[in-house]
C-alpha cells in the first residue's frame, strides 16, 4: 500500500508542476504579478514538493520494484 501512496505523490507532484508551469507559458509573465494570484499556486506545489521530497519517493517504488522491498517508515513516508 505505502509504495503505490509514494508512487501516486511521485506522479501527482510532477503533474502539478507541469500545469503550473504552463499556466505561466499560456498567460504569460502578467500571470506572475501578484494581482493576479496564479503564482501562489506554483509557489505552494514547490513548497510542498521541497519539504516532501519527491526524489525519495522514486527511490522507495524503485527499490519495491528492484528488489521487493517493501519502504521503512520515515519522515517522508
């Protein structure tokens, strides 16, 4: 159960970017002034994504897949 939550955050997070990211591409740099609010979205997918690294949730599905073993509850589990 834990790798597929690990893999479900990997996937979520790198979506989440992506669409973010290209708010900024269709909108234009206006979509970055704070009037407008959008870049509150990006900065708190970032935020989340620094304090949640996404990198130890790949290596936690990656060695489930490698090898079968199952992640040691941590801080970022």
């Amino acid at each position: 159960f834990e790798v597929r939550v690990a893999a479900a955050k990997a996937r979520a997070t790198e979506v989440a970017l992506e669409v973010t990211s290209r708010i900024f591409e269709v909108t234009g740099a206006r979509a970055t002034a704070s009037a407008e609010g959008l870049d509150r979205f990006w900065r708190n997918i970032r935020t989340h994504t620094l304090h949640d690294p996404v990198a130890y949730k790949r290596r936690e599905v990656g060695r489930h897949v490698l090898t079968g073993e199952l992640p040691e509850p941590t801080w970022y589990s």
